[in-house]
C-alpha cells in the first residue's frame, strides 16, 4: 500500500473554527451523503484511482485524487479548495469503477467543485467555475441554457482566429433557425426557482 506523499512544511490544517460547528471533512461527508458509495473515511491510499485517473497520469492535477482525499482528511481545507483536481476531473469514473473500497471518487469530484462555487473559494483562471455560476444564473432568469451567454464564459481564451470562427459558427446557427436571438423561458418559472432553491444555497441574490 503507497502512503500519500508528505504535504509541504509551510502547509497546515486549516484551524479556523467552521461556521455552522461541522469540521471540513464532516462537509464533505455531508455533500456526498445521497452517494451509493462508501465514504472517504473508508479510504486505504492504495492509489488506484490515481493510476486509473487518465488526468491524474497524464500530469495535469495539481493532486491526484488520492492526495486530495487524504488532504480532506488531514484538514488541509485551503490547500484542497485551491487544487485544479476536481476541476480538471474528465468525468470518466473509472476511479469510482475501480475503487477496491467503494468510494464515488467522481461524486466526491463534483461534490467539491458545487462547495468551491458555493464558498467562492477556487483557483482564479480557471474556466470550470466562472462556467458554473454562469449556467446557474442563466438557468435560474430563463429556466433553460442559451448557448451565446455560455460562450462569453471561455471564448475569449481562444486566439483570434478561433474566436473569428466560433461567432461565424454562431452567426450561421441563427441565421438557420437553430439558434434563437433571444434566450427563451419556460412556464411557471417561479415554482421552477423555489424547486432548485432546495437543492443549490443560492441566499436572496440571483
């Protein structure tokens, strides 16, 4: 069994006392309670969701999956919360396939990127979490997705020819009826709001 690797000697738990009385890792039990799999307490370190994880392999997570499941454990809350890991996560759930314990490792992937946009506590330049609350607003006015808001979320992280390319695609979509002009709503909006405001913290802003 591999151990998780030492954390940084300038690194420490987070002792801040948390608000509602629940530590970081009772929060995140929490948000994975409607999961089938086991929970990370269960967790052996066997890396076999970092071996699995195509992401992880290929070098592009600050930390693997292991290494942010044993950050939460040690309490490194700040130090998980800033990780590109989860948002990084291609969704492809082998971690969860393979996990030798039964953890939903790609529950716990999305788990952490809805407290991340909920506590606005994620890695600045990053297109995942600005993309989120992006959908989330769009959602909550219309009731439906409208592609020309969403695409104001990254498309000028393209260079200038694939900009120029991406709003000729757009143009020909409207022109052909395949994009409205104007995002539409569906019926009974406001019992639409009341319905999401159960399951995503959204306070009294939109």
């Amino acid at each position: 069994m591999n151990a998780a690797p030492p954390l940084e000697k300038d690194v420490v738990p987070d002792p801040t006392p948390p608000e509602n009385g629940l530590s970081f890792v009772e929060e995140i039990h929490n948000l994975l309670h409607a999961s089938v799999g086991n929970p990370i307490s269960s967790c052996i370190q066997c890396g076999t969701c970092a071996a699995t994880c195509p992401v992880a392999s290929g070098g592009f997570m600050e930390h693997t999956p292991r290494r942010i499941i044993a950050l939460i454990r040690a309490g490194f809350k700040e130090q998980v919360l800033k990780a590109n890991t989860f948002w990084y996560c291609a969704s492809c759930y082998q971690c969860t396939v393979r996990c030798p314990r039964g953890i939903d490792i790609a529950e716990l992937m999305y788990g952490l990127k809805r407290y991340t946009v909920w506590k606005t506590q994620y890695q600045k330049g990053l297109i995942g979490p600005v993309f989120s609350e992006t959908f989330v607003k769009m959602i909550l006015r219309t009731g439906r997705s409208y592609e020309p808001i969403l695409a104001t979320t990254y498309i000028f992280t393209f260079g200038l020819p694939e900009m120029i390319q991406e709003a000729q695609n757009g143009t020909a979509l409207m022109l052909k009826g395949r994009l409205p002009l104007l995002p539409p709503r569906i019926k009974r909006l406001e019992n639409f709001k009341r319905m999401i405001r159960r399951i995503i913290p959204l306070g009294d802003s939109e």
